[in-house]
C-alpha cells in the first residue's frame, strides 16, 4: 500500500511539471469565472455550476496548488488503473515509467496542470472504458471512484456529454451486455441530474444548457447558415439580431464576446438583464429555423468544422497571459492571502514568459501524436483480430471520445488548439497499452474480482 501511494504520488508529480516550471498552476481567463463562482456567488452564464465549487473544495481560499496537486494525483490514480486492466497488474516502477514518458512527450501534463475543466475530458474516456471494460478488475471503491470521476466530468463541461454517450455507445456495441452498459451509463445518467439540479437552483431553469442555444447561433453565423437566416427574416421577425443584418461577424468568439458586438450591445427593447440570457430564446428560435432551411448546409459546416479541430491539438493558446491579470488576479486579491497574488503574478504565465520557455518541451507532441494514432488504430485492427475485447475496447473508447469531442467543439463552439489537446495525448497512451497483449481476455470467461487484483 505505501509503495502505491509513494507511486502515485510520484506520477502526480511528473505530470504536474510545468505548473513547477511556471512557478505556479497555468490559468485561463475562464479560471477566473470558476472561481468567481464561489467566491463572489456570480452564476455564471454559459458555465455549470460544478468545477467552481470543486475548486473551492480543495483551494479553501489559501492556494490554487492545492486543486492543481488533485488534479495531478486524480491523472496519475486512473493511469494505474489503466495499467492495471490491461497488464494485470500495475507496478510502482512502470507506473512511474509511464507517467515520464507521458510527461515529457505529450499535452498531458499541461492539462493536468491547468485548472480548468479540460482535464476531465480524458478523465471521462479513462472512466468510461474501467468501468464498461474492466470492472471484473476493480474493487468496489474503485468503481465507485469511477462513477464519481465520469459524473463529475459530464456534469462540468457541457462538451463532455455528448462524448459520454459516444462512449456509451461503444461500450455497448462491443460488451453487448446491458450489466457492463449499465456501469457506464449510471455515472453519465447521474452527471446529467447534477446539470438539471444545478441549473435549477442557479438559473431557476430545469435545463441541461439553459443559455446554450447562444453558442450554437454564434457558431452558425460564423459557417454562415443562420445569417442568410437572419436576412431573409428581418426586419418582420423584429429580432434583436435585425439590427445587425449585413454586417454580423464572422467569427464566433467575435459574436460571442466583442463587447459592441450583437451578443452584449444594448437591446431596442431594454429586456434585462440584457445579454446572452436575454438572447438566448431568440437563438433558440433562429437556429431551429435554421435547421430547416439549411439542414445540408448545417451539416457540411459541422463536418468541415469537425476535420479542423481534428488537425487542431497544440497547447499554446493555454500558455498566454491573456485577461489573466483581471480575471483571475482580481478572484485572487478579493478571496486569497497577498502572498497567494504575488506568486501568481511571478509566475512566468503572468509575466508573458511561458510561451517562449514551454516552446522547446512542446516540440516532441506533433510526432508523439502521430505515432499515437497509427499506434492506437494498429492496436485496435490487432485486437480485433486476437479478439482481445478490452484492448480493443480501450482504441475504440479513445478513437470515438476524440472524434465526439472534435464534433461537439468544432462544430458547436469552434475549433480550438486547446478542445484537442486537452484529450489527443490518449493516443499515445492507448497505443503503448493496448500494442502488446500478454495474453487475449474473453469477456465471457473474465478473471473474478479477487484474482485480478
């Protein structure tokens, strides 16, 4: 027990390296919405209301090292469970092996030391395939731990749903089973009740995405389908987005977050609070009209979307020190001690020095990505073959998470390095697990619980 604990400790801390060479956990703009959450008790708009309290659970307003180091030990827990499903046994020096070569070759350790949801995208596929694929190799707290991870990730980012269900799905072609389908879908279920309750207590709305109608519309202005929408309807529909005919931006960040764009430009009909929020019933009915008038166009803007963000999978654009100053520095001198903002404004990420000093650690990614995924599919076309059915279910879990996370990002919210680098690192990590096979498993003459362990 302690050679475990001292193990995964100590891939807690290779793959919290770069928040040790920042000199402090890397932060986004939206860190700073997270833990305004708490700290000021603003419900945010278009966030759950579940990473910030999370934070706040482990920071408890003396440092952000605290839910970084979480963050780490949680990564390093669910690659020894990994190890563990597919080797039979997970040893402290291989695991120690693993999470170096991880570390030092791939995006993991950046996710890991960012807070922000992102690392529970790859937390959500490792779940997923323990629970659908090994729980003959669990304990119960294990599976437990588990189902806690994947109902937490659902429920903190509205991305990661729809790549729980693509899981799911796997889980299910592959297992054919309900009692290994029902172990992956229980947490999924239960993270979408955390969504309905939360929401409802925070925006009075029983609703998964009470305002996500917003983002869908700013993606499809940008493709351009709802624009053509938005002239051929106004000025008789009397939209708030009438105003802005012929000249919407074509750039979904720019529609989104532009303080005089359309989104938070003042309304003709001073509806409060104004808004996104305010917004939000009219997206709902332009995209649905939308989607009847141009269901083809809709679907070829989302499947060239898709494509992008597969190619999409750098870390830089989570290393600048853009809005970081505001938004976080000012969470931190409101609810931390002073000492606590002086080590976040010495770190290099908020000096602007980050990009420059992290370029040389983040060469090795693009070839590790590469032989990741010819890696990944070469596993799975050999334990098909085998007919190894968890090393095969391990390729296909992360082969369908990437692909249902390019979908939902890309073509909901927009290409972005960081929606893909946040969850590509798999690929090299399914292909160093699921390439050698001591011996094939047959789901249907699995080792018990006792003996696997």
């Amino acid at each position: 027990m302690i050679r475990r604990l001292l193990a995964l400790l100590g891939g807690a801390a290779l793959l919290l390296w770069p928040a040790a060479l920042n000199g402090y956990p890397l932060l986004f703009s939206d860190t700073g919405a997270f833990l305004a959450q708490t700290l000021m008790a603003w419900p945010i708009w278009d966030k759950p209301y579940v990473y910030g309290p999370v934070l706040h659970a482990f920071h408890w307003r003396l440092t952000l090292w605290l839910p970084a180091l979480a963050q780490g030990m949680l990564l390093s827990w669910l690659l020894w469970l990994a190890q563990r499903a597919l080797r039979g046994e997970a040893e402290p020096g291989r695991h120690l092996l693993l999470c170096a070569g991880l570390a030092a070759l791939t995006a993991a350790p950046w996710f890991a030391a960012l807070l922000m949801p992102d690392l529970l995208a790859p937390a959500l596929v490792l779940a997923l395939f323990l629970l659908g694929f090994a729980e003959e190799r669990l304990s119960r707290w294990e599976r437990l731990g588990l189902g806690a991870v994947a109902a937490l990730s659902v429920s903190a980012h509205l991305s990661h749903l729809p790549v729980a269900v693509a899981l799911v799905a796997v889980v299910l072609a592959l297992r054919r089973a309900w009692r290994p389908a029902l172990a992956a879908a229980v947490p999924v279920l239960a993270g979408v009740a955390v969504l309905l309750a939360t929401n409802l207590a925070v925006h009075g709305r029983l609703a998964i995405s009470p305002y996500g109608a917003v983002f869908a519309l700013a993606r499809l202005v940008a493709d351009g389908p709802a624009a053509r929408t938005i002239e051929a309807r106004c000025p008789e529909a009397g939209w708030h987005l009438c105003r802005w005919t012929g000249r919407l931006p074509t750039d979904s960040d720019a529609f989104l977050w532009d303080g005089d764009g359309p989104v938070w430009a003042p309304r003709a009909d001073d509806a409060r609070p104004g808004g996104p929020i305010s917004l939000a019933p009219e997206a709902r009915a332009i995209v649905a009209e939308t989607l009847r008038r141009e269901p083809l166009a809709v679907l070829r803007a989302a499947a060239a979307n898709t494509l992008r963000q597969l190619a999409m999978a750098r870390v830089g654009d989570t290393l600048v020190p853009d809005h970081l100053a505001v938004q976080v520095g000012g969470q931190l001198a409101r609810g931390f001690p002073e000492a606590e903002r002086r080590r976040f404004a010495a770190s290099l990420q908020a000096r602007g020095a980050l990009p420059q000093t992290a370029a040389l650690f983040l060469a090795p990614h693009g070839p590790a990505l590469l032989l990741g995924a010819l890696g990944t599919l070469l596993a799975a076309w050999r334990a098909a073959r085998a007919g190894d059915g968890r090393r095969l279910g391990l390729a296909l879990c992360v082969l369908a998470g990437l692909l249902a996370n390019a979908a939902v990002t890309g073509a909901l919210s927009g290409p972005h390095d960081r929606y893909g680098a946040r969850i590509a690192w798999l690929l090299p990590l399914a292909a160093l697990l699921a390439w050698t096979p001591r011996r094939a498993v047959s789901f249907r003459a699995a080792p018990s619980p006792r003996a696997a362990r």
